[in-house]
C-alpha cells in the first residue's frame, strides 16, 4: 500500500494512505510530498482509544438499562392498570385505575354511560374526583334524582385494597351530595357479582343483584272431579224414559176412543133427526 508523506516532525510524520485514512509513522527522514510503501506505522496510541471505546460502551449499556428499569417501573404505576371501578347508576362506567389510584382510562358501558362520558376526560384524575364529577353530570342529565342510588363495583387485587377503596368512594360521594341531594351508596365487591342470563352481554358492565328466593307461580285450581255414571244406572234411566212413553202412547189411543164415542153420539143425533122428519 501507498502513502504518501503530508507532514515531517522530529519524531514522526504524518501519512495518508490510498483509502484516504491519516496515520502517523516514524520519520525516517521523509520528505512532504514523498511516496512511501512500507512506513512504520505508530500504534501506541490505538490501545487507549479502544479502551475508551469499550468504557464508552459500558456506560451507554448501563444507561439503556436504568433507562428500561425506569420506564417499566412508571408503566407499571402510572400507566398499567392494576385496579377497576365500575360506577352504575343507569349509565354504568368503567374506570381503569394504575397502582396509585389515578383513572387512566374511562369507558362507557352501556349507551347511557358514553352519553355520560361524552365530552369529558378524566384520565390523570383520582378516582373519588372522577366519580364525583361524574355523578354531577348525572344528575344534571336527569339520571340521578332524589332517593336514587349509586353503586360502585370494585374489581381490586385483594381485599384490603377493596375496602380502603369503598371507604374513601363511599366518603367522598356522600359529603359532595351533602345538603343536596340524597342517594344510597352501595359498594360491591366485582367478584362476588351475580351474572343476569337476561341482560345483554357487555366487558365492563355492573350486574343487579340477584332475588335470595324465587317465588313460585300461583298453580291453576283444578275442578272437582265427577264420578263416572255406572252403565247400569244409565239403563235404568233409559227404561223410565221407554215407559213415558209408553204411557203416552197409550194416552193417544183413549184419546182416540173417546174421539169415537162422541162420532157415535153425533149419529144418534142423525137417528133423531129422521125420526123427526
């Protein structure tokens, strides 16, 4: 390979080679502008710039790693969800809560509950703001009124979580109705719920309670039973009927008799009528 000489010092010179690359050789009395084949080359100092490389390495790498831990430990808290609540009034919402709390994201379960979401962003929020602010809303939509209720369906990873969880809900509703309006809160575990074959199906809706006894329909009153007639009886009745008539058949024929007597007094009456003439 060539080089050619660019520079001369008392220690080296300064050579650039056929890929165009500067490199640093021993002086052996080069001149600028003189073409050399076989320099020797300078290399002391490619040992520390390769251990800078790789120190340079190490630290980006540890850096990509505390960079990783950090966004999974932010995802993990502040981004996934780790909890769910799920408001039910007519419309029913669900909110998807991260470790701390905080609504991340808010889905309308039913036509009523996008209605209600309409319009409102409540990611970032606490979850006891969120469900206050959405009971206003309700409200001023008409479906919410005096006497009605709210229910919370808490989905927590155990039961400790549930229960700080339906206290604060619980505290937070009640003193933002206060002097207001008066409801029934009602907090329930999302676990224990009873499904409802009869209700569409729907990921985030709050099911109703189910009746503890069904009651049974009211049976049909059956009528009394008649006892068969006997087929004798049946025949004495036939007989009594054949004997009326019999009576009455007899009855035509005196009747008929009696018809000839009295054609028989209306001939003495001719005899008479002779004897006269």
């Amino acid at each position: 390979m060539r080089y050619l000489i660019l520079e001369c010092h008392p220690g080296y010179a300064v050579l650039l080679d056929e890929q165009g690359r500067f490199c640093k050789a021993a002086n052996l009395r080069y001149e600028v502008g003189q073409t050399v084949y076989h320099p020797i080359l300078m290399q002391e100092e490619e040992k520390p710039r390769r251990a800078a490389q790789w120190a340079a390495g190490g630290l980006v790498s540890v850096a990509a790693c505390l960079l990783l831990v950090f966004c999974l430990g932010y995802y993990q808290h502040f981004v996934q969800t780790h909890s769910s609540i799920y408001l039910a009034i007519n419309p029913q919402v669900q909110m998807d809560l991260n470790r701390q709390g905080t609504v991340v994201r808010l889905t309308g379960a039913n036509e009523d509950g996008e209605a209600l979401l309409a319009g409102y962003d409540g990611r970032g929020k606490d979850k006891a703001v969120v469900a206050d602010e959405l009971i206003d809303r309700a409200i001023e939509a008409g479906f919410l009124s005096e006497g009605g209720q709210v229910a919370f369906y808490i989905d927590a990873p155990d039961d400790a979580l549930f229960r700080a969880y339906g206290v604060e809900l619980r505290a937070s509703v009640t003193g933002h109705l206060e002097g207001r309006i008066h409801v029934t809160v009602a907090i329930y575990d999302y676990a224990d719920r009873q499904p409802d074959d009869g209700a569409e199906a729907a990921p985030a809706a709050a099911p109703e309670a189910a009746p503890l006894l069904a009651s049974s329909p009211p049976e049909a009153s059956q009528p009394p039973a008649v006892p068969a007639s006997s087929p004798r009886a049946a025949g004495s009745d036939d007989g009594d009927s054949g004997y009326d008539d019999a009576d009455d058949d007899g009855d035509d024929d005196d009747d008929d008799g009696g018809t000839g007597d009295d054609d028989g007094d209306t001939g003495d009456d001719d005899g008479d009528d002779d004897d006269d003439d």
